[in-house]
C-alpha cells in the first residue's frame, strides 16, 4: 500500500484545457454582454463548438436560451463502463478513426457477481466474461483508451478520484455519471452512440437545460447524510421533476459538505431525470480531496481561477434560476425511499407508521452500503463506527450485511485503517470492488425465491423492480450507508436508531450513538494492488481488435435501413405498454448483461419487463390471429415478416438509466416509432439517434384510443423530417377487428441534426457517409 498513486504522473492529461475554457467564457460575456451566469451556464457554454450559433441562433438574440437553444458542444473526455462500452466501442470502431479524438476511460465493473466475496467472485467473472474484456482491453490499446481492469472500482468513484475536476466537461455512458457534478465537473450520462461523438470529434448536442437552484442552508449533523438531502429532494421533485433541468446547488450549507458527499447527491440527481448536478468550486472540501488525490496542481489552478476575473467556477452574483427550492440542512431528517420508486420519499420518524399502513414486511434480510453511490471514506468511517458501537455491546446483525467498496483506492485503504477488519468481524461479507447486487448481479444465497415478497435496504440510488436480485417482489428500500448499517442490527424495517433500542442478551439494551467519521483518510488513500490500475493512453495501431465471428457475445454492428422517401405505413401496434416503463423494462439488466455486444441475443429481452396495457400481463401480447406470445417472441415474428411495428406508452417511457440497447433493441427488431405521453431525456436522444421516432401525444386520452395489433400510418412526418424536424403530425390508425379508421394528432420534437439520423436510418449511418464523403 505505497501511498504514492502511480496514475499522479498522469496530472496533467486530467487537467481540463482551463486557458482554452477561459477564453470561450470571455467570448460568450461579449456575446452575453449583460446576463448573468449560473455556474452550470459557464461551464457549458464555455464548452460550445461555436457560442454564437448556439447561443444566438434561433433564440431571440440570446433572450430565451434555456430550453430553447441547442447547444453544440465538445467535452473534455469521455467515461464508459463496460456493459455499456461494448455497443459505444463497436459503433466507435465502423467509423474507421485511428485514436479517439477526446482521453476516453473504460472501466470493468457492471459485469462482476456479487455473491460469496470478492476473492471468490471476482476470478469467477473474470473468466465468465474474458471474451469481452479481452475485446475491451484490446480496442484501449488500439485506439488509447484508459483500460481499468476488472476489480479496479467503478466508474463513478474512479473518475471522481481520477478524472473530475472543478470546470471539466465530461460524457459518460452511465446515468449516474453526474456523480462528478460534486467535484464540480458537468457530467452528463448518456449512451454509446452520443459518446462517439464526442469520440469522433463532431459537436455533442444538447438541449440548453433550464436550471433548478437548490439553496442549501444550515448544517449536517449527527445521524443526518449527504444522501438525506437527495432523497427528500426526490421525493420534493419525483422522478420527473428534474427533465430538462440541471440542479445546481448553491448557498451557505455547501461549505458543510464532503467533496465525496456532493458526489452521492449529484449522482441521485439522475433519480429525477435532472440532466446533470453540480456543486460550485468548494475549496474547503474540494482542494483537500484534489491534493489527497494526488492532484495539487488542479487545486491551485482552481483556486487562481476562482478569485480571477471570470471566475469559471461559481455562479455569477445575482444570476438567475428558473425556480429553486431550499433545503436548511439543520432541520432535516434522515430518509428511506421506496420500495421500487426512487421518489417515494418518508422521514424516518414516520416510517415505522407508513410501514404498517402499507403492510410493508416488518423484517428485512440484508443490508447493503457501498456502491457508486455511497462508498467514500467518510460514508465507511461512519458505518465503522456504528459497526464498532454494536460489536462492543456484543451484537451482531440481523440482516446479512454487504459491503461493496467503489474503488480499489477506498477499498485498500478502509483495510488498512482497520475497518474491513471491523466489518468482517461483525460477519458483513465484502464484495468486489464493482456494481454487482446494484446492477442485478446478486446470486442470493439466503433462500428468498424469486416471486416472493420480501424487504432489503440498500445504500445504494435506484430500486426499480427487480434491480438487484432480478426478483420483482424484493421491495428495495434506500437510505444514507450509516441508516441501512444501523438498521441491519435490528433487522426490522420499523426500527428506528435514532429513538429505538435493541434488547442485549443481558436483559439491559442498545442504543446507538450517532454516527462519526473522517471525510479523508489521515495517512493518505492507499493505492492497492497495482494490477488494478489503468493502461497508460497511448495508441497502438498493430493491435488486432478481438472478436471471434463465432462468438455470442460480441457481433459486429450491420447499419440500420434508412428512413423511406414518403411517410411510414402499414405498421402496427407490438405493444401497449401500461403504467411505468423503465430502461430496465425495455431492456432488462442481470443476466443479459453479458449480451450487451451482441445485439441479436440481447434482444431476446426487448420490453420483457411491460405490461401491456391490453393483456393486463407482463410480457405477454396477441398477434392478428389472437395467439399470445412473449413480447420479443412476437417482435422477432414481425421482423422476420418485414411487419415494423411502434410501441405506445404513458408517461416518462425510458426512464432509469443511460441504456442505449433500450432504443438499439427495438430498432434491430422492427420498430420505427414510439409513441408515448412523455419520455425520459436521455431515452427519448438514444431513440432518435438510432432512428426510431419518438412522438407524444397532442391530447393524452387518445392514448386509450389505441391498442395491440392497430395498423397505423403517418400523414405528415416526412415532411416535418424535411423542415427541421418540428410540429404536428397524425397517426392515421385502422383498428384492429373493425377497420374503423381514428386520427390521433402527435407531436414531432426533432433538432435538424437529429433529422438527419432519423432519415439516414441512424446517427452513425450519417457519421459514417460524412466520412466517405
Ligand atoms: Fe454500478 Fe449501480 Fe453505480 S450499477 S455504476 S453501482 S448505480
């Protein structure tokens, strides 16, 4: 555990181009000449390709920016795990570039069981998925691509100790990459096909977001956490009420934040759909974690940048936000969200009481803290010390209790400072240094079956059916690290630490203190086993990309047909979806994991998680002749007759995660169209850069007006495809049975760029003919 990081060296390839930053923000105050900034504002504008067609063009002179301007822009690097790295490397790879135009990272860690611990589980996954990492490490060599192996973290924590820096502008292909918005980064998840933009050097484009303020006041104190701020926010906002929006917190109660503890807030901003989070430049908690991080020289930049005359890294005095809520960090109480909603949000002093009210279970079987979200040195000092308080009043937990550390960096250095020692001794089982029981790769080996009902808590940020065993009867319950170790005693979903005790062997009882930790560790962070660091970024042409033609596990991409030159006819409803359609419902995780680069394997999964609306099922439609099958079943059925077919759904449809295979699945298999009430920002881009039409209804009861198997053709989209890619369009829909014939009105939101890959059959299709041409 040598304390002095080998990837230091590398500093200044992870500095942001701050000069270059500087001068695009003198650029667009001239543009701009009177109006004040957010912060996010700066740093987004000070990363457009070109500020005045973005900022002027198209937007009243620069009056009406938010929500109305598409900002084309080119960010400072790109993050890409390796479930999702796979897809972005293969449509990477068809446009024929020798490096990557932007330092791009690969990190191996959704693919990694939690199981039986890490020394067991983490040799088991790297044999079941050589084949991909071998691809994967192969195309970072060839193209000089930072290479974490598997075992080195994840992600979120590895580009928060790497790579983010206060300024930075970064992509990533994961939801939660705002994780970075706590060290001040604009971080915007996103999937494969948006990533290879940046990859290629072509403009990003985005939506200008509006911007929500959270003003934070008072102070955190005892049993109270960084993540109680998110999760009463998300229950305040609910998974929707951040679309469109990037939160930016400000006020006095920041200064009284870890660098690690904005992270966990910033990464649960993707709970609400927010486009990203971000904290201002913070020197009282972000130099310290730079320098403990082995990154003194961007602290010193960012401290000269902040007292400088532009100052890139806090909000301009008297900017505006479009609405603000304000949260006094003195009053608040701890949270528990769920189950199976992020948004559903109860203080703990209430919980015991919604707990029965709900006939919630009153016992929960495992506790699980770590994760991307919550694995910092302060959020493990914490739980340590609870874990200590019940250890010495000869208590052991109720619940088997999981600890998944974010990184190798953390994980090496909470073992040296004794507090793996403390957690195995109280029986906690450790896990890999990877997402594992986050991401549904949890073989549970405590005998719950899959159908039947039963509680974990989680320290983790989502909690969607079926997230982390694959069984959609575990109701998953999230909250701060230091509740779910607290809780774990007791094994009781109604207990509460704060006022409750536990009854000793003795006949007298325990109550916990609250809990205590350090942000950062005294000693410095430990660097670990040094076969968990990355590659060094340097292109080598003669490397061979592995992929074997015979594999089931990787397929190269073959493009998708392009847009007919008239309107789209003769399809058909495969499914109306009812009720909440996540990306993990359109393209389930856990085991198809291991498919993500083979396109036609993992779409034996497409939208296997709905419910149709006209079955009341899930996963189960009609075909014309009234036989039931499985949605992918009649999918592949219509592919294979040249049937395309559009999905119908409610509201938020593709909300959750970053997945492109969401959109990429039903694309490969026939599907031209998605006609939902509203979409989830980052699906809704997936879609349209695969070629598949996202359309909302103008009135949202004719949603009722549709069902299975209707044949439906547009009047007027290919027009609207001609002309910029807005306004109204109708479905002309013949039902089926009685051929009647109904017209429902929809609207087409659609930039000119994204017109372009609808009608070019896909947005690498159209990067692809540019480079021949
Ligand atoms: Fe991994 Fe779960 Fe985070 S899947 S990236 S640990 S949200």
């Amino acid at each position: 555990t040598d304390s002095v990081s080998p990837v230091a060296s590398n500093v200044e390839a992870r500095t942001p181009p701050y000069p270059k930053l500087l001068k695009r923000l003198e650029e667009v105050r001239r543009l701009l000449p009177n109006r004040k900034l957010t912060l996010a504002e700066k740093i987004l504008f000070s990363h457009l390709d070109n500020p005045e067609e973005s900022l002027l063009g198209g937007t009243d002179n620069g009056a009406s920016i938010r929500g109305r301007a598409t900002l084309k822009l080119k960010p400072d690097r790109v993050a890409m795990q390796d479930a999702s790295a796979q897809m972005a490397l293969l449509q990477f790879m068809s446009c024929g570039l020798p490096t990557t135009a932007v330092p791009a990272s690969i990190h191996c860690d959704h693919m990694i069981v939690g199981e039986k611990g890490a020394d067991v589980d983490l040799p088991n996954s790297i044999a079941g998925n050589k084949e991909v990492y071998d691809f994967l490490e192969s195309a970072a060599k060839k193209y000089g691509i930072e290479f974490w192996p598997p075992g080195a973290g994840i992600i979120h924590q590895a580009v928060l100790e790497n790579y983010a820096a206060p300024g930075l502008m970064m992509l990533g292909t994961d939801s939660h990459t705002p994780n970075a918005g706590g060290l001040g980064a604009i971080a915007i998840g996103v999937g494969g096909a948006d990533a290879v933009d940046a990859l290629v050097d072509a403009p990003w484009e985005l939506k200008a977001p509006k911007i929500r303020g959270v003003r934070l006041e008072g102070k955190l104190s005892g049993w109270v956490s960084p993540k109680d701020v998110i999760l009463a926010l998300a229950g305040k906002l609910t998974v929707r009420g951040g679309t469109g929006y990037i939160i930016e917190y400000h006020g006095p109660g920041v200064e009284s934040l870890s660098c690690t503890g904005m992270a966990t807030v910033c990464n649960m901003g993707a709970e609400i759909g927010a486009t990203t989070s971000i904290f201002p430049f913070t020197p009282s908690s972000h130099v310290p974690y730079l320098q403990a991080t082995h990154r003194s020289s961007i602290a010193e930049q960012a401290l000269r940048i902040a007292s400088g005359p532009q100052n890139l890294l806090a909000a301009d005095a008297g900017a505006q936000y479009d609405d603000e809520v304000v949260i006094n960090l003195s009053e608040l109480e701890p949270h528990i969200n769920g189950p199976f909603t992020p948004d559903l949000s109860t203080p703990l002093s209430a919980f015991k009481a919604t707990v029965e009210a709900n006939a919630w279970p009153e016992t929960f079987g495992a506790g699980l803290i770590g994760s991307c979200t919550n694995s910092s040195y302060a959020d493990m000092t914490r739980c340590e010390s609870l874990v200590r308080q019940a250890s010495e009043a000869g208590l052991k937990p109720k619940a088997d209790f999981f600890i998944t550390p974010g990184s190798e960096q953390i994980r090496a250095t909470v073992d040296r400072d004794g507090l793996m020692q403390s957690f195995e001794t109280a029986g906690g089982m450790v896990l890999a240094n990877a997402c594992g029981p986050c991401i549904g790769q949890w073989s549970r080996t405590d005998g719950v079956n899959k159908g039947e009902a039963n509680a974990i808590f989680t320290s983790y940020n989502r909690n969607f059916p079926g997230r982390n065993d694959g069984n959609r009867q575990t109701m998953n319950f999230l909250a701060s690290p230091e509740l779910v170790t607290a809780m774990s005693y007791a094994g009781r979903t109604d207990f509460n630490p704060m006022t409750d005790t536990i009854p000793l062997p003795n006949g007298q009882s325990f109550r916990f203190a609250p809990p205590a930790g350090t942000d950062l560790p005294s000693a410095g962070f430990a660097v670990g086993n040094p076969h968990f660091q990355p590659t060094p970024p340097v292109a080598d042409s003669s490397v061979e990309v592995a992929i074997d033609p015979e594999s089931d596990r990787l397929a190269v991409l073959e493009p998708f047909e392009p847009f007919p030159r008239e309107d789209l006819t003769g399809l058909r409803v495969l499914v109306k979806v009812k009720g909440q359609c996540t990306t993990d419902t359109i393209s389930a995780a856990g085991p198809w994991l291991k498919y993500k680069g083979h396109l036609p394997n993992i779409s034996e999964n497409t939208l296997i998680g709905a419910i149709s609306a006209d079955t009341e099922a899930v996963n189960t439609v009609t075909d014309f002749d009234g036989s039931s099958h499985t949605i992918p079943d009649l999918a592949k059925k219509w592919k294979s007759e040249s049937q395309p077919w559009i999905v119908v759904a409610e509201h938020n449809y593709g909300e959750g995660s970053a997945r492109e295979h969401a959109a990429l699945q039903p694309r490969y298999l026939g599907c031209r169209i998605v006609l939902a009430k509203s979409f989830a920002r980052i699906h809704e881009t997936n879609l349209k850069k695969q070629g598949v039409v996202p359309l909302t209804f103008a009135d949202e009861a004719d949603y009722d007006r549709l069902a299975g198997c209707d044949e439906v053709r547009t009047e007027g989209l290919y027009d609207v495809l001609q002309r910029g890619g807005k306004g109204e369009v109708s479905l002309v829909v013949k039902k089926q049975g009685s051929g009647e014939e109904v017209r429902v009105p929809v609207k087409c939101n659609l930039s000119p760029d994204q017109c372009g890959f609808i009608l070019a059959g896909s947005a690498l299709n159209l990067l692809a003919k540019k480079g021949k041409s």
